[in-house]
C-alpha cells in the first residue's frame, strides 16, 4: 500500500507538465491505480436516493438535469447527476449484461447521458459489490465489474456509486480493487464512489484501489439525531461526530463521504426533514468537512431559501477549496463546538457549531483557530456576507442546532 501522504504529495506535482513522464513511472512503480485529477475537490451533485428511492425513471432524471442548470446549481458546482439504485432489470440480458429498466428507462442510460452532458452536466450510475444491490431489484456486478464496468464506459458514464449489499462474505478489499481494476481497464476517466459505510475501514485502503470518495458511515436520513453512533439510520449529528475524527485521511482526490446531502428532503419514511436552521448547519458542517455535496432533494420544486443554502458560493468555496484539508475541531465545550478549516489563502474557515437544544455564545481567538499573528483580523459570515473586524476574539450567538460559519483573515 502506498502512503497516503506520497500520494497527495504525487496528485500536487502531476499540475506540472515538465514531471509527467517522472511522476507516471513513480505512479505505475509504486502500483497506486487512483492518480488523476477527477475529483481533485469534492465532488459535488445530485442523487436519486435520498428523496425518489426506487421511484425514478427517465423522465426525472430530464427534469432533474434541467432544474440544475435552471437554478443555478450548475453554475454553482454541481455536475453529477447521479441515478441511485433501481434503475435496471431484475436479471441480466442473455450476454450476461445489465439492461435498463424497460419501463422506467426505455430510451436507455446512454441516452441520459447525451441529455445530461449537452447540458455541461455528468452522469453518475449505481451498483453494488455483491450479488444483488440493497433494494434487491437489480443484479449487483461481483463477478461481473468487467462487463459492467464497460458496459458503463460504453454509455459514457461519469461516475460509479459502488455499494456493499449481498456480498457473500468476499473482503471488501477484494471486492473494491476488482470494481477499480474494471474501472480503469476501460479507459474512460471514471470517478469511484466506495460505499461500504465505514465497515472496513476504508479510508486505508480506497485510496489505493482507485476510489476517489468512500463512505465513512451508515446511512443518512433527515433527521438531527438518531441517537445511533454507527447503525442505520444515522442523523446529522451522529456522521459528524464518525466523520470528524477522520480528516486526516481526506486530502485532494481522497475524500471521506459522509453521505449524501438531505437539505430540502422532507416527509421521507416519517422523518419531517431538517429545520432552516439545521440545514444550514448540515451544509455548512458537509463544507467544512470537505465532503461531496451531493444534493438528494427534489430540485425540480425547491423553495427558495433551500436554493440559496445549496448555491451559497461563499461556503461552497470552503468545500472546493484547493488546499484539499478537511476541516476538524479546536474546542469542544459540551455542547458548543469551534471548527476549522485551513484554506489555500492562508485563511481559516470557522464552524461555530451549537448542538444544544438553546441559543448559545461560542468563543474562540485568532489565535485559537491558527489565523496567525496579526494586531486586527476580518471576520466574514459566510451566511449572511457581512464583515466585522476584531483584535483577537472571535465570538457569536448561534442558535440551538445552528451554525455561524466565518472566514478568518488577518487585516492587513
Ligand atoms: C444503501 C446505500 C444508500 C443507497 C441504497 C440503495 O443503503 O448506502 O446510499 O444507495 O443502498 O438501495
């Protein structure tokens, strides 16, 4: 296994040409398979799952692909329209290939493809590392990611979502470097979502099988708190507190999942969906992390101030931002948390975090969250786009479930 700091180290040199031929004799010598700049940041989308299940068909995906450009999110960021589970026929046709579903997808996933990249946008499709994938409507490709995997480069797929469901026992090692294998022997640049909910320990090993993202934990659903630490159904709060303690392992091309987003995702399964306020926490929570922001509402009939939280460019481009850490605490005072992330600028982004069920004062210094030494700094509110000016302090109210989200510069 390669280390994760050669790799990084290897990602930032391939930005310059005068070292290709070096860096791909180091890359192939040293057998790591994942070395592009697909996702170089997170990257960022939209996914059929968290909002339709099982109910999509090609018509949604049109509509989708549309009101992405229509509201703006394309501009913003978002490319991937990624189709989630459901979308082929029960069994494989007589060559042994998956097809899609007759009904829901007669025109085909090439022809989503066409439609979705004449729009600037990409296409993302789903699988999983087993025999069957998890809603058990489809065949999984273990034993199958050749033909799958070409069957997906011929449709001009962008993007594979890689689960973990029925998989017979075989090591997930196994299973994910068979996909990444398959994946790369196509030849079409293909990013790789390993979505094994944090069982192995991914984040030591995706790297070096080709994924550019894996999930850290179970799966999310629009709620605050489960009360669950690592079982389905998990709420925000609960990834944050699994995901949070794995920034080290995140750096450009290399990103924990901390799954998809539930912004605007209300009435699903019972849960009523997330308050204003908790989506702005969970937005600004998933950029601090640097983690994929994938949409997971539906963006065809979105209210107003659920676009201005999914295309506030300010805090979009903390998530995206080139320096590639992901962010992690600096205090924790109960319920009250101070979080940081290093940006390229030598800025620092700054989650104040209030868990509690009341408004509280969070507090922290200049020197606190490493804004280095200097006799005044700028405080910019990334929600509200005001700034103020402080010798040091760095101090809010935020509400009960909110976030006060800052970008800390020294004045100079
Ligand atoms: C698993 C994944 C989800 C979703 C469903 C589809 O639960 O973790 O994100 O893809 O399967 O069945």
């Amino acid at each position: 296994m390669t280390s994760r700091r050669s790799r990084r180290a290897r990602l930032i040199v391939s930005f310059s040409a005068a070292v290709t031929t070096c860096l791909t004799l180091a890359s192939t010598a040293s057998g790591d398979p994942g070395q592009d700049d697909l996702a170089a940041t997170p990257p960022m989308g939209w996914n059929s799952w968290n909002t339709f299940g099982c109910d999509i068909n090609e018509q949604l995906i049109r509509d989708t692909a549309d009101a992405i450009v229509a509201s703006g999110m394309r501009d913003a960021g978002y490319r991937y329209i990624n189709i989630d589970d459901c979308w082929a026929e029960p069994e494989r046709n007589a060559e042994g290939e998956l097809e899609p579903h007759h009904e829901r997808f007669p025109s085909g996933i090439k022809a989503m493809a066409d439609y979705v990249h004449d729009k600037g946008l990409k296409l993302g499709i789903y699988t999983s590392a087993g025999t069957r994938t998890c809603a058990d409507t489809m065949p999984g490709a273990l034993g199958h990611e050749e033909v799958d995997a070409r069957t997906f480069a011929d449709w001009g797929v962008d993007y594979l979502k890689y689960d973990n469901c029925n998989n017979q026992g075989v090591p997930a090692t196994e299973r994910y470097a068979a996909m990444g294998e398959a994946l790369r022997a196509t030849g079409r640049p293909i990013v790789y979502s390993v979505c094994e909910w944090g069982e192995n320990a991914p984040w030591e090993w995706a790297p070096d099988v080709g994924a550019h993202l894996w999930r850290t934990t179970d799966d999310i659903k629009p709620a605050w708190d489960t009360g669950n630490t690592d079982d389905f159904p998990m709420g925000v709060v609960n990834i944050i507190d699994a995901n949070g303690k794995l920034a080290e392992y995140a750096g450009l091309g290399d990103w924990n999942d901390p799954d998809m987003l539930e912004v605007g995702v209300y009435d699903v399964e019972g849960y009523p969906g997330l308050t204003d306020t908790e989506a702005v926490a969970h937005f600004s929570m998933w950029s601090i992390m640097a983690s994929p922001l994938i949409a997971g509402n539906d963006v065809r009939d979105m209210p107003e101030n659920i676009q201005r939280i999914l295309t506030n460019r300010e805090v979009i481009a903390v998530n995206q931002d080139a320096l590639g850490r992901q962010g992690a605490p600096v205090r924790d005072d109960g319920d009250r948390e101070v979080w940081v992330k290093e940006l390229a600028d030598g800025s620092r982004a700054v989650a104040l975090f209030n868990r509690g069920g009341e408004a509280a004062t969070i507090t922290t210094t200049a020197e606190e969250i490493g804004a280095g030494p200097a006799a005044r700094y700028v405080l910019r509110d990334l929600w509200t786009h005001t700034e103020t000016e402080t010798d040091g302090e760095i101090s809010a109210e935020v509400p009960s479930h909110g976030v006060t989200l800052l970008r800390v510069k020294p004045k100079r």
